[in-house]
C-alpha cells in the first residue's frame, strides 16, 4: 500500500492511496492540473483512478471535483449528506458511518467525524497487511470510536492549530470560536492526545494534516506532541512524524 498527501490544508486538499489492484484519491480540493502533475511525478496516470472519497462538501475539499468529474470516471463513495449538497449523479454509492465498504480484498471503514459540514467522514483503508487512518477536519473524536483507531500503520491526523497562536492571530472572534469549538478542527494537544490513544506496534507514520499556516507551525506542533505523548507514557522512538504542505506534495510513503 502506497499514499501520497498532494495536497492538505484551507488553500486544498487532496491525497492518494494505491493498492495492487487500486488507485484511490481522496477528495479534490485543488485543480485537476495539480492533481495530474502530483500523480504523474509518481509516474500514474489520472485517468487509472478507479475509486474517489470525499470527506465533506468544503471548498478546500472539492473546488478541483468538477473539472476532475469531467476527465475521469472514477467510482465515488460520499456520505448522503455531503451529496444532498454536491448533487452529484452517475457513478457513486452512498456510504454510512461505521458500515464497511468491501472493493475487492481491500476494507474502508467511514469513521463519523464532528465538523460544520453536512454528513462529514473519515476514513480507515485496510488490506491483510497494512492499514491507513484517514481523520482531518472534526473538532474532537467519539471515544468510542478510538478502539476501532488503534494501531494503524499510518495516521493523517489532523493538527490544525495552537490555541495560543489562534486566539492571538487577530482573526475574528466568530471565526476563532468556529475552529475551536466541537465542529471546528483539532488542536496540536487534541491531536497528539488522541494519537496517544490509537498509537499501536504496527504504527510507522503520522502525518499532521490540515496545519493552519497562520496559527500553527513546526515548533508547537513537535513541542505539544512531545509533551503530551510523555505525560501518556507513550513512546515513539520507532515512529517518523511529518507535516503536510498545503503546496507541495510530499514524498510517497510506501507501507
């Protein structure tokens, strides 16, 4: 199993996974010509695409769909209501949270997430031997939900902001009281306290997802992460932490 984060953050996001038998990405939030170059660099074709989930109607979520609808056919696999927005027709299958989804030998679990969005999801992709947890944009996680987290081989988990770095940013109170508030977005402590929880052996990655460029940065998320993993007793000697660019592609991670 292959992933590739293109794109993550409020100017975009998109990123892609590949399987043996599958190449699936995972919302359009940027241009078909970003998502193109992104993918070919990696030396795919956007037009083998086989399979497209989107995480919630946002714009920085699927402002590059319509265009990416129009020059391939992949299967799409949206929320009913992220659809009752978007509208879209044709290829596509409603999904539920917490149902399973079977493509072939590869398992997608929906994972419900808190945010101002319609029907908003997450994601876990599992085949017989690797697995990815897929969370961006909730403003907490169901602890029931965490046993269900636990011990992936990678995280894309939302680290959006610095609480500090966001009530003194000079943005707008109603703005600033959105990100923070149970439908806004995760917080470095929320986000290294969760990861604590789902932490397991086969974990290898995390990606800090959705990283806000005016109120957050490198330094508070290592420093947060590394304070509230050491107050958890967790360690994570053996595990590569990685920010994702809302402007460049990183690096293909293969698991």
């Amino acid at each position: 199993m292959k992933f590739l984060s293109i794109a993550s953050g409020s100017k975009g996001n998109c990123s892609y996974i590949e399987t043996a038998t599958h190449k699936i990405l995972i919302d359009a939030g940027i241009s078909y010509t970003r998502i193109t170059n992104a993918l070919k660099e990696n030396e795919v074709n956007i037009n083998d695409l086989t399979h497209l989930f989107i995480t919630h109607e946002h714009s920085d979520h699927v402002n590059g769909l319509k265009i990416l609808l129009k020059n391939t056919n992949p299967k799409i696999y949206i929320s009913k209501g992220t659809n009752a927005y978007l509208k879209l027709t044709g290829n596509i299958q409603i999904i539920k949270a917490l149902e399973p989804i079977y493509i072939e030998n590869l398992t997608v679990i929906p994972i419900p997430l808190s945010h101002d969005a319609k029907e908003p999801l997450g994601f876990v992709f599992q085949n017989k031997l690797k697995s990815i947890c897929y969370i961006t944009d909730t403003g907490y996680i169901k602890d029931d939900l965490l046993g269900l987290l636990q011990n992936h081989d990678l995280y894309y988990l939302e680290s959006n902001h610095d609480p500090y770095l966001l009530r003194t940013s000079g943005r707008p109170y109603h703005l600033i009281k959105r990100i923070l508030n149970e439908k806004g977005h995760l917080s470095n402590e929320d986000s290294a306290y969760y990861f604590s929880k789902m932490k397991g052996d086969n974990t290898k990655y995390v990606i800090h997802a959705h990283i806000s460029e005016e109120c957050n940065n490198e330094a508070a998320i290592q420093h947060t992460y590394q304070q509230v993993l050491m107050a958890q007793g967790v360690s994570v000697d053996d595990i590569e932490f990685i920010n994702a660019s809302q402007i460049e592609p990183l690096k293909v991670i293969k698991l």
